[in-house]
C-alpha cells in the first residue's frame, strides 16, 4: 500500500495539484478496479487503422520518391 501512496502523492504533486491526498479507502477501490469503461472507450476512440497508416506512410514514400 505505501507504494501506490507514493505514487499517487507524486501524481498529485507534479500533475494535479490537489490539496489532499488519496485516502487508504480511495486506493483499494483503485486497486480492485483500475481500468474503467471511459478509459477503455478513449482508448480506441483515439485509435488508428493500421490500413489506414499503412496508405498514408506509402504515399509519403511514393511522393518522396518522386523527387
């Protein structure tokens, strides 16, 4: 447990700049379920086709091969 107390605090200190720190409580829940549905759906919102990189990037090689 005094890992993740540490990590958090670090987070809150370097990132959020919360005035409290998570509670022992607030970290279980963490830890029994750290993946959420929102996390997961922007996750693959924010994905790419591989087809579609692979068409992009060929036709960057083809436009720099013409010159």
């Amino acid at each position: 447990m005094s890992f993740w107390k540490d990590v958090f605090e670090t987070y809150r200190l370097l990132v959020t700049h919360s005035k409290k720190p998570k509670t022992d409580k607030q970290i279980r829940k963490w830890l029994a379920q750290p993946y959420s549905d929102s996390a997961a759906y922007k996750m693959w919102g924010n994905g790419v086709a591989l087809p579609c990189v692979w068409f992009v990037l060929s036709g960057i090689v083809w436009a720099d091969s013409q010159y």
